[in-house]
C-alpha cells in the first residue's frame, strides 16, 4: 500500500490529467475518468494514512457481492486493535485488487454472537484486543479521513 516517491508523485499528476480531460469529455467517458480519479484518490489517501499511523494495516475480505474492510493497528506480539470491519468504506472497492485478502475467526463465547476473536493477514495471526460484535467496529466509515479520526481516537483514550 505504501508507494514510492515517484509513484505517488506520477498518480498525483494523473489524478490532474484526469481531471482536466473531463472537462472536454462525453458523458460515457466522463464516467470512466470519474471512475479511475476516484480509484487513484484512493491509493493516495491510503498511502498517507499508512505513513501518518505505521502500524495502521488495511485487508479486505470478499463476500458474494461484498468487499468488507478490515481495518487496524498492529500492536505488536501478534495482537491488534480492531478499527473498522464494514462493507462501506468505499476506497476497498475502488483499489480490491491491491489489499491483501483476511481470513477472519468468529467467537460465540463472549458478549454476543459473531464476535471478531482473531484473523489471518498475510500468513500471520492476530488477537483481537477489543472484542466487540463484528458489526459494532465502526461498519458505517466510507471514507479515509473517517478512519484515521478513529484511529487517532483510540491512540488518544486506549492506548
């Protein structure tokens, strides 16, 4: 997820181009220019989220006709704490290729049922920290900026 100088520089100025070649474009291949501006935002906006907060991992997890986001902070000693796991956040729609797939491990034994125990993220298993029912780990973020005020939330109160 972490791009190069250069790369982010190049996407930087595609995103510019993109933008200007709507202004003279038909209605169909304004679309697809909306279509790729918004898929290279993405990778932006991920790329400076990952470097504000290092330990901040991003997977996705594809179900039917669902791209459900795991977002969280990598503690250390194979323990996270768990930000979002959601099927809205709209940038793992638009860069799914590029996330790394999650293998996630449901618990019925505390709280409620479908509680996120733990999950696999690339050959490594991680503890959950804050056990919670999966759909109470802020399911409704869309957006990257809706993810990093959470994720300075918790570094502020919990950790």
């Amino acid at each position: 997820m972490l791009l190069s100088k250069k790369e982010k520089e190049l996407l930087e100025k595609k995103v510019k181009e993109l933008v200007a070649r709507i202004q003279t474009s038909s209605i169909n291949e304004s679309v697809k220019l909306q279509q790729m501006i918004q898929r290279n935002k993405s990778r932006l906006d991920l790329h400076d989220a990952v470097c504000q907060f290092p330990n901040l991992r991003i997977a996705k997890r594809r179900l039917i006709d669902s791209v459900w986001t795991l977002a969280f902070l990598d503690i250390g000693n194979k323990q996270a704490h768990v930000l979002l796991y959601g099927r809205e956040f709209i940038p793992s729609y638009c860069i799914e290729r590029e996330l790394p797939s999650v293998n996630c491990i449901e618990s019925d034994t505390f709280v409620s049922s479908r509680t996120l125990a733990a999950f696999e993220y690339q050959g490594e298993y991680f503890e959950v920290l804050n056990l919670k029912n999966i759909f109470s780990y802020n399911s409704s973020l869309e957006e990257v900026s809706q993810l990093l005020d959470v994720a300075k939330s918790v570094l502020e109160t919990e950790m």
